[in-house]
C-alpha cells in the first residue's frame, strides 16, 4: 500500500492495470491487478481521469454542483476545501481529513482515524467552522462529504455546498498539493511506527507548514500570513 501511495502521487491518473504496471516496473512487485484495485479502493485512491462511478456519494444523497469555476477568489475566509488522505504506519494505516482556506492555503483544521465514516470529518469541520463560516466550501463526492451529517452542518452556518465532478480531482487542486507536500515533507521521511508517533508528527507538521513554511504561490510568504495579515475580506468575483 506504501509504495502504491507513492506511485499514485506522481501518476494520478493511473487506475488500477496501469498501478499493477508502475509496481512491476519501478518497484519489482507482481500483484494481481484485482487485488491492486482492492487496495486502491480501501485507500481511497482513484484515477483523476473521468469513468464512471469514480466517487462513491452516500447512497440517496444529494450531490451538490461545483461552484468555483469561473470565480476570482480574492481573499482569505470566502472558500474551503476538504479532503481525505492515506497514511501508511508500519503495521496497518490510518485516514487524514484536512480543511484548508483556498485562497491562504492555511490548514484550519485537521483529523487521523483507523476508519473512513463521517465522523472524523465532522470533527474537522466543526474545528474548521469554529474560526469563521465561509462562503463556499468544496469537496469531492465521497460518501463522507455527501452524508446527511455532513451536509446539514454547513447549511446550518449557511454555507454554500461545492463538490468536484466526477473524475476531476483536481477540481480541488490545492488540497491535492497539500498532500504532496505532507506526504513527501513529512509522512515517508517520518515513518511512523503507531499512530501516537503519526499524530504528535503531523501536528508538528501542520505549525510548520501554516507559520514557517513559505510558498511560492503566495510570493513566498506563509499561509499564517496571508489568511492573518489580509486587511480586508473580500468577495467572489465571476472570472470568465
């Protein structure tokens, strides 16, 4: 699953006969492409490339349209976005749910679990909403976006509810760098043995990348800041 993550950040677009492919050729792993799909699915990895049934939404759920194309978001406060990732342990594996501002790519709020339910993400949201309600907020249509929980959270704030297209990915594009950057800064560097060691590396993560990390994107200052020094609020702009 470890090498599968790393391969899957590079070639997002692979989905599973191209994943058995890149483990045979960079890794000298064999394994049956049914159980590298298995493996892709219990991740909660996917190709960005558009197929059907890409995104499982919660069963009988609505799914929401995607709101940010064509907007000039011009500053901290209007837009979030949220994602789930892996998180490979010696033994076993864990979830990681982060809720960042999209125009600061400061991390709000972040949440590890053993398992894929609602609940952590809520938790994260919650956290997340607890600094301020934004106007949007954008996800992907996996099942923990779309449940009843989740949605009725938002539209409790008075939130406007985005969620990617079906096999557009990088719809959400910056949480998709996000991950990039914690996977590859810190989480195979780390190697955690447990998940106490994965959290208590994690936090000291997501300080580092809020308050010290600078981005280029951002002309090389930190997401702290953009979303704290920023004077004013601003508004969404249609841009086409």
């Amino acid at each position: 699953m470890r090498q599968i993550d790393r391969l899957y950040l590079k070639w997002p677009f692979y989905g599973s006969p191209r994943m058995k492919l890149a483990l045979e050729e960079h890794c000298g792993l064999y394994v049956n492409e049914k159980r590298v799909a298995r493996l892709m699915r219990e991740m909660g990895l996917r190709s960005i490339l558009p197929k059907p049934n890409l995104s499982q939404p919660e069963r009988g759920h609505r799914i929401y349209p995607y709101l940010l194309k064509g907007l000039e978001i011009q500053a901290p406060g209007l837009v979030c976005c949220a994602d789930i990732t892996y998180i490979p342990l010696h033994q076993g594996h864990l979830y990681l749910v982060a809720v960042m501002d999209w125009f600061s790519r400061y991390v709000l709020a972040w949440k590890l679990s053993n398992t894929m339910d609602c609940g952590f993400c809520l938790e994260a949201l919650n956290g997340a909403l607890e600094q301020g309600a934004p106007e949007i907020f954008n996800t992907d249509q996996g099942s923990q976006f779309t449940s009843t929980d989740f949605t009725d959270r938002l539209k409790a704030a008075g939130v406007k509810i985005s969620m990617d297209g079906k096999g557009r990915a990088l719809d959400n594009v910056f949480i998709e760098r996000l991950w990039w950057s914690v996977k590859y800064e810190e989480v195979y560097p780390g190697d955690y043995a447990n998940g106490w060691v994965a959290h208590q590396r994690l936090d000291r993560y997501f300080r580092y990348y809020n308050t010290e990390r600078r981005h280029q994107a951002l002309d090389y200052r930190t997401p702290h800041e953009i979303h704290f020094d920023h004077a004013t609020k601003g508004k969404l702009a249609a841009c086409y």
